[in-house]
C-alpha cells in the first residue's frame, strides 16, 4: 500500500524528475573572461570611474573576483543602456520636432524639443520604446540612430531656392552653362 501511495503523491513524482535530470541541462553561468576583458577595454578608454564609478588598473582587473566582476559589469551595462536611451530619445524628438515644423509653424523649436524632454510621461514612454527598439534590433539601432541624427542636419523646407541648372542626358550637371533667369532671348536672323 506504500508504493501506491507513492505512486499518487504528485511531490514524489516531481522529486524523481528533478534526480533523475541530468546536471548538464542547467544554463551556463556568465562568460566571466569575457566580460573581464570588457572591463579591460573600459580601463584603456579611461572612462572608468564615469562608467562604473571606481577608477581600476590593468592588474586590478585582472584580480578581481568572480562575483566584482559581475558587479563592475552589471554597472557597466546599466550605464550604457541609460546612455543609449538618452541618445535615442533626444534624436526621436528632434526628428518629430523636425517633422512637426513641416506641417505646422513653430515659434522655437528647441524651447519645444526641451520641454518634450523634460515631460516624465513622454520621457518614460519614449524610454519604454527604445528599450524594445534596442532589444529587438540589437546592432541595427545604430544604423537607426544614424539615420534620425542625419535626418536632424536635413533641411526640409521647401522655400528653398529652386534654381536649377542645366544637365546632360546621364543627369550630371553642365558646366560652364548657365542659365540667367528672366533674360529674354534675341531672336536670330539671318541675313
């Protein structure tokens, strides 16, 4: 009757799972060179102390233990990621200032844009946002980064001057020709 019991109790049944599972299956634990020689990188840019808020040596790295160098890493990541979002954040609003400017006028742009980035609501959404952007892209953020930071020196206006000059048939442009806007044309004659 005892191995009935046994049988039925569902802790009894879990328990023999968990010895009989293979100690393998367990996720490996961080790269510790790894993010060593992270640290390392970070002591040659010499931004140490801004970054992870201690100032360390080659050698320093090199002693550290196992679980400081977690930390010193940890510290490292959530400053970057802080940085990252700051980035992405102030060129999302300029492109959208930039862009607003289009449609509508606006008296001062970045009076506008400042006060944007000092809103918590929009601040923490647009936070929200390119943490998923960041996570989703990975790398391809930088190439977006690019492309709003670009996008912020374009001029957009179209009170451009619209003054075209002469180009051939592969589309590059004529030298030497040019045209003189409101120049009446002579007629020729022949004689």
């Amino acid at each position: 009757m005892n191995i009935m019991a046994e049988q039925n109790d569902p802790m009894a049944e879990v328990m023999a799972m968990l010895e009989a599972e293979p100690t393998s299956s367990l996720a490996p634990g961080p790269d510790i060179p790894a993010l060593r020689e992270k640290l390392a990188i970070l002591v040659c840019s010499g931004k140490c102390k801004e970054t992870i808020g201690v100032n360390l040596t080659h050698d320093q790295v090199k002693r550290l233990e196992d679980k400081d160098v977690m930390k010193y890493s940890k510290r490292y990541e959530t400053y970057v990621g802080a940085k990252t979002t700051e980035t992405l954040i102030e060129s999302i609003l300029s492109f959208s200032v930039k862009a607003l400017s289009m449609a509508v006028t606006i008296k001062d742009s970045s009076a506008l844009q400042n006060e944007l980035k000092i809103d918590n609501i929009i601040t923490k959404e647009l936070s929200d946002l390119s943490g998923g952007i960041s996570l989703r892209c990975g790398r391809l953020l930088a190439l977006a980064n690019a492309f709003l930071i670009t996008a912020k020196h374009v001029d957009f206006s179209s009170d451009k001057d619209t003054h075209h000059h002469p180009r051939d048939s592969g589309g590059y442009p004529l030298t030497g020709v040019d045209e003189v806007p409101n120049a009446k044309q002579s007629p020729v004659t022949s004689e």
